[in-house]
C-alpha cells in the first residue's frame, strides 16, 4: 500500500483540528483558556499544525460567533505554545479608509507603539545622517522612497525596546507583496499576528478625501492612489489571506461603529484584550 504524502496528512490533520477548535467554540462549558490547552495538546505541541488549522478557518466559509471563538482559541494556543507576549499587527486599507483616525486608536489601547512608515521616513529625512539625507532628496523629487530605504528605516525602529518587547501596529505598510516577504522572513521574522484591511467603496472614499481637504488630495491624485492600491497592496492583502492573518474589516461605517467591531473581532481572536 502507498505511503500516504506527509504534507496532505498534515493538512488532513489540521483539518481536523480545525473542526475541534470549531466544537469547544459551541461548548459553553469550555473556556477559551481550557480550549487553547486541548488544542496544544492534540497537535502535539506542534505550531504548524496549529497554524495551518487556524488557516483552515479563515480560509473557510465559516464565518459569526463560532468561527471567531475558534480563532481565538488557535491563536491563544499558539501564543501559550511561544511564550509569545508581544502583539503584531498590520493595518492597511485605500485612501479614505480610515487608517489615519483607527490605528493611533487601536495601538493606544492594545498598548503596543503604532508605527506609520510615513512618519518614519518624515523623522528620519530630517536626520543629519547620510539615509536622512537620500530620504529627503527623494521626498523633495516627489518620486516614492525605494523600499531599501523604508526597510532600513522601519528595521531600526522595529528593533528599539517598546516594539521588542511589546509588539507594535504597522501602519500602511508593507504595501506590496515583496515588502511583505521582506518583513516576514528579515524584518520581523516573528509572525504577524494579523493583517487589518479597512474595506471601503469608492463612494466613500471620494467623500472622505473631499471633507480632508488635502492640497494632495485632487482627483487625479486620488485616482493614481487607488489604482496604486489595487495593482501593489490587494496582492498583498491576497499573500496574507493565503498565510491565513487577513482580517476584513468593514470601514463603510461610522468610526465608532468600526472601532467596535475591531476590538470585538480583535478580542474575538485571543490576541489582547481592548477596550
């Protein structure tokens, strides 16, 4: 009889574990801390097969209450299984989203530093030093800063002790798929523990952009942007998706209503509580 290939047992395995962490979510005489446990233990201790059921889920059409429950208790196994304390995220979104106004909220009550590359780059072009320096020359050129000189920068900021010890929200970036692996496998080689895209509709973004009133914010502006977003970062958020950390947001709402289905899904997910 043939030798069944390693790699699908794997995943028929984590199919199964999938389907576990899917049941002690509709048990309510099974806590998440309980769950975690269970979940470690019939994975033998193993972070793949845990990743790759937590995969499973998000790749799934199982979606509400359950479905959130199970991630949670996935990743509070993973996190139990690291010893892991820090919390990583990402927030990504088009113009008008809404990244400007959630993530300084978000990262303030998740206590982790909120990390724009933006601002980075705008920090570091004032520096006397010679990245300061072609930082600045390129901001002054109008052209976009190459993503050797945003990874230098961002690497800097990711090793300093508040986002070594505490994790940190990455604002806007990576944008694009080889930032993405970049990050994963020499910036922060430490996984992710989610991708927050903020999905709005064309309409919105138009009437948001048109209330900022930006100098920068022309239609043609706008346009370029977003086709920007769509050729270079929906790529990126499709690579996350894959790697199951992709959290969809709905960001066609209030900013308090969005605010709240965050820290709900965030919560949701055993990564830290906010309030």
């Amino acid at each position: 009889m043939a030798r069944r290939d390693p790699k699908h047992r794997d995943i028929t395995r984590s199919e199964q574990l999938a389907r576990r962490a899917l049941r002690f979510a509709l048990d309510p005489a099974v806590s998440r801390e309980t769950a975690a446990d269970r979940l470690i233990h019939l994975a033998d201790g193993q972070a793949p097969t845990l990743e790759l059921a937590r995969a499973q889920i998000l790749r799934a059409p199982w979606s509400g209450p359950t479905a959130t429950a199970a991630l949670g208790a996935l990743q509070l196994s993973l996190r139990h299984l690291r010893g892991d304390r820090t919390l990583r995220l990402v927030i990504l979104g088009p113009p008008g989203a809404g990244k400007g106004t959630q993530a300084p909220w978000l990262a303030r009550h998740l206590g982790v530093p909120h990390i724009s590359t933006g601002d980075l780059l705008r920090e570091q072009a004032t520096a006397d030093t010679e990245l300061g320096a072609r930082i600045q020359a390129t901001i002054e050129s109008g052209r976009l800063v190459p993503d050797d000189l945003v990874l230098r920068t961002l690497e800097t900021r990711l090793a300093e002790p508040d986002a070594m010890q505490r994790g940190y929200l990455l604002d806007g970036f990576p944008r694009t798929v080889e930032q993405a692996r970049t990050v994963a496998t020499f910036i922060a080689p430490a996984t992710v523990d989610v991708v927050i895209a903020l999905a709005v509709g064309p309409e919105t973004v138009a009437r948001r952009l048109a209330l900022r009133g930006r100098a920068d914010d022309t239609r043609s502006a706008v346009r370029t942007r977003l086709e920007r977003y769509d050729c270079e970062t929906v790529p990126a958020l499709d690579w996350y998706e894959e790697a199951g950390l992709l959290l969809q947001v709905d960001g066609d709402r209030p900013p308090d209503r969005v605010r709240e289905d965050l820290c709900r899904r965030i919560d949701g997910l055993g990564l830290s509580p906010c309030h």
